[in-house]
C-alpha cells in the first residue's frame, strides 16, 4: 500500500545493498576487502561487480581501495530478453524494470536520503563544536583593541568619581550590547539550520536525475545507451514525476543491461573511490597499486622496498593503508643499503 500511494517504505534492519564496480581480475580482492573493513554479509560477484550488504556509514565505505565506484543497489533481475523482433515490446520490457515494482525505488531514493543526511548532520556537528571557538576569538580582538583606550582612560580620570561610574555604565552597555548579539547570533543560526533541513525534507517529486546506461551484448546491437538512458528517464518522469537534469541533477540513474544481468543504482559518491587526493601524478591505477601491496602481507614495523617504483604509486598506497611500516624508493634504498654495509664493515 505505502508504494501504491507513493510513500517510501522503511529502512532494512537487516544492512543495506550495495554493489561496486571493480577492474577486471580484482573482484576477489574486492570480496576480501568488504568482509574484512565493512563485515559485509551477502558477497557475491559477477563479472566487473561485487553485491554485498552491510550496515557500515559512509565514513566506512569511503575506505574500499580495490573498489571504482560505489553504487546504492536498487535492482538486480535477469536480463531483458531481446529475442522479440519488436523493438516496441523490448522497450516495454526495459520500462518494467521501473513500473513493475515502483516500492523498490521509493525505498531506496529513502535509504539514500538518510544516508546523505547522517552524513550532513555529522558536518553540522563539527562546524557548531568550531563556532564558539571563533566568538571567543573575535571577542578577545574586541576586548584587546579596547585595551589602549581603557587604559589611557584610567590615567586621566582615575581620580574622578564620576567618570569612574559612566566607565562602569559604559562597560554594562557593552556587555548587555554583547549579551544581545550573541543571543541574535545563535537565533540566526538556528534560523538557518531550520532552513536549510526544512529545504532537505524536499518530496519525493521535487528530485531531479539523470540517467547514465550502459548496454553490452544483445540488447546493445539491438539499441544504443542514448535510447535506453531515454526510455527508462520518460518512465522515471511519469512514474513519480521527477525532473530530468543533466547537468546538476540530485540523483543519478546508473543502468547497466547485457546478456546475464540487468542492474540499477544510484551512485553514492560523486567522485570515483578509485581517485585518490594524496595521488598528484597518474601512474599505475589506484586500486592495481593497492591490490599489489596488499599481496606483501605487509606488517607494521616492516621495510617495503620498490627498487623499480617509476612514480612510486604502489608506495604510496603502501604508506596510506599501512602507516606503521617504512617505504623505501629506489634512491632511498640505495641510501639505506650504502648505510648499513659501511655499518657492518665498520
């Protein structure tokens, strides 16, 4: 009934579904990886994808190394057969995989709100724990600029009885004048904290989307991604209304048919697992490098040596994962080597 009236349903208690894509030859890296960070229940893989289901933040997830993406699974079914001559009846196969089971949509686009919201109020939690600290730093610049002032005061009228009350008045002024725009202060934020959440709590019909497709084997002879990316965004649009967007959307649609499966989800994160801030130079794929050093079972404590490490990525991943250990390049090795032979000679 909650699909029926367009009501999202609620969150498994059991963990969520996710699936990511992995290089061809890393998947087994991948199903090691999930069960040993995440205690991921559910493993399975096909061929450039690894499902699994857990419970893990986003803080958790942003941590698979072997992984490309990360996607938020919202269908996984048999793939759409293309043996009618019709190419009417297979786009009408391809738009069940939204009108058939709408609940499942609902609930997900529901399970990626709360995702992203835990996410934002963890960030609003931590800049509030800053904000105090910034308004006693600017009332210490206050109080410190009035210092030269206070004090040349003093001297002039230190023996004035007068003077000495209007500073007193003056001073319960100001605190009173502080107390009052610290109260506006906090009001205005909580203003737009109230703003901001209510513009969160958008329906369901306010979202706009894109769709990213891709299509291999049969159904990619018969139809290109372009058509099947359209097919399946008019279904969103009538199904639940939403708006199409292609430049700045709120969500994005990926869907991926071919000969042994049809799958749909929502990407997580915006920017790939695979891309890496503390990787300036591309060189040898992220997750290569990090399947590699993972294969040295490295200890801490331990010497990773690269005599022949080019742009040193499997190092760099190396020092990421495993920071109690020490990585050595080819000219650091050279100088490690050179010092220990003059050590035992000696």
């Amino acid at each position: 009934m909650a699909a029926a009236r367009g009501e999202p349903g609620p969150r498994p208690a059991g963990g969520v579904r996710f699936f990511c894509t992995a290089g061809r030859g890393l998947e087994p890296f991948l199903m090691r990886e999930v069960r040993a960070r995440l205690a991921a229940t559910q493993v399975e893989y096909v061929s450039g994808k690894v499902f699994f289901t857990t419970c893990s933040d986003l803080n958790m997830l942003k941590k698979l190394r072997s992984a490309e993406r990360l996607f938020l699974l919202i269908k996984k079914q048999f793939p759409v057969t293309v043996s009618s001559p019709s190419k009417g009846k297979i786009l009408n196969e391809v738009q069940r995989l939204i009108n058939n089971d709408p609940g499942s949509w609902l609930e997900a686009i529901t399970i990626w709100k709360s995702l992203l919201e835990v996410d934002t109020e963890k960030e609003k939690l931590s800049q509030r724990t800053t904000k105090p600290l910034k308004r006693k730093v600017r009332e210490d610049e206050i109080i410190i600029s009035k210092k030269p002032q206070i004090e040349e005061m003093q001297k002039t009228e230190e023996n004035c009885m007068e003077c000495q009350l209007k500073k007193q008045t003056e001073k319960d002024v100001l605190e009173q004048r502080d107390s009052t725009t610290r109260r506006e202060r906090l009001h205005k934020d909580e203003c737009q904290d109230e703003v901001q959440q209510a513009a969160n709590t958008h329906t369901q019909a306010d979202l706009t989307f894109r769709v990213s497709c891709r299509c291999s084997g049969a159904i990619g002879k018969a139809f290109t991604a372009q058509e099947i990316g359209r097919i399946i965004g008019i279904a969103l649009m009538k199904q639940f209304g939403w708006k199409a967007d292609l430049r700045n959307p709120d969500l994005e649609v990926f869907v991926h048919l071919n000969d042994i499966y049809s799958v749909v989800g929502i990407p997580v994160f915006r920017a790939p697992l695979a891309s890496r801030t503390y990787i300036k130079t591309a060189g040898l794929r992220s997750t290569i490098a990090w399947a590699m050093a993972s294969l040295a079972e490295i200890k801490a404590g331990a010497f990773v040596l690269d005599p022949m490490c080019g742009l040193g990525t499997i190092l760099l991943e190396a020092a990421k994962e495993w920071p109690n250990c020490h990585c050595l390049q080819k000219v650091s090795m050279l100088l490690f080597l050179t010092f220990h032979l003059e050590k035992n000679l000696s």
